[in-house]
C-alpha cells in the first residue's frame, strides 16, 4: 500500500513538473491526491417499494455498493429483496440485482446523484387480486434512480434514494424508496 502512495505521487510530481506548475502547486496537487477521498463505498437499505401492475406496498431490504466512487462518476451495484404478505394471503417475493453508472456531485458532504444502469429479477408469487394461481417470472430492463449522499464523519454515509427499474418482458416496472446506511475505504 505505501509503494502505490509513492508511485501516485511521484506520478503527480512528473505531471505537475511537464504542466509547468511550480514546485509549490506541485506539493500541494500531490498531497490532495494521495489523501483522495474513499473510492469503494457499501451498506445496507430498508425502504418500501410497489409494481407497476400489483397492488400493495412491498418492503425491501438490500446491500449496495459503489466502487470508483471518490470523483464525479462511478459504477454502482445493488440488489434487493422485495417481500408482500398482505393480511390472509400468500407472500409475494422479488429478488433483483442491478448496476450500472453513477454520476454524483462534487460536494463531500452532500453529494446528489444519478444512477443509470440495467437490472434484472426473478418474481415469484400471486397476482394482484390475490385469488389466480401463483405465478413466476423474470424481469429485466433499465434501472435508474436518484437521491443524495451525506457524509457522517470521513468514513460513513446516510443516502435517502429513488429507483425504478424493469420492463421486459410483462411491461413490469418496480419502485422503491430507499435509505442506505454504508462505510467507505
């Protein structure tokens, strides 16, 4: 880990040295860089969620993580477990995964963000009137959402956020509202 600290500021040296920045200017890029913030951020969820074509308010859970994350852009991972137990019925589950890119302001306090990608999932459970058979399916499409990053300390992030994702091959499109709790390194 110290080679790849001195290797990225003598990288900076060089590139400050051919830009003609002064010896100074030259210090002071190389510090910022190697004491860059966290590039590797991972948590949790809890929020709630529905279908496009259900009734009924899904509560899901799940772990997400953005990796490259420390600048303006970053490639973002997520999966979620969707659980529906309405009152005498059977319960209804959606697992999906999704990733994609994330582009986020500068701001290391509160960084709003954008995240645009592909999700894909597995359904499995009753329909929308709870009285047809049950039925299972897969689902896949465009995933995107939106929501804020805020810092707590150096190393730990609250991230209130939207998504939606789906529809292929039903039209099924989900939505969720979200908040993740992680750490950064």
């Amino acid at each position: 880990m110290r080679l790849n600290t001195c290797s990225k500021f003598a990288g900076v040296l060089a590139l400050g040295a051919a830009a003609g920045l002064s010896a100074q200017q030259q210090q002071q890029l190389a510090t910022e860089s190697s004491t860059s913030t966290p590039r590797t951020e991972i948590g949790g969820t809890v929020g709630l969620g529905s279908f496009s074509s259900m009734q009924g308010t899904f509560l899901t859970a799940g772990v997400e993580a953005c990796v490259q994350c420390g600048g303006r852009s970053g490639v973002f991972l997520e999966y979620s477990h969707w659980q529906l137990t309405p009152p005498g019925g059977k319960t209804s589950a959606l697992n999906y995964v999704a990733g994609g890119l994330r582009i986020q302001g500068k701001n290391r306090h509160v960084r709003p963000f954008f995240d645009i990608g592909v999700a894909i999932g597995q359904y499995d459970g009753n329909p929308h009137d709870f009285v047809h058979k049950s039925e299972s399916f897969g689902t896949g499409g465009i995933a995107c959402g939106a929501g804020v990053s805020i810092s707590i300390g150096k190393r730990l992030y609250l991230r209130p956020q939207v998504r939606m994702a789906g529809g292929l091959p039903k039209g099924v499109v989900v939505g969720s509202f979200s908040v993740g709790a992680g750490y950064r390194f």
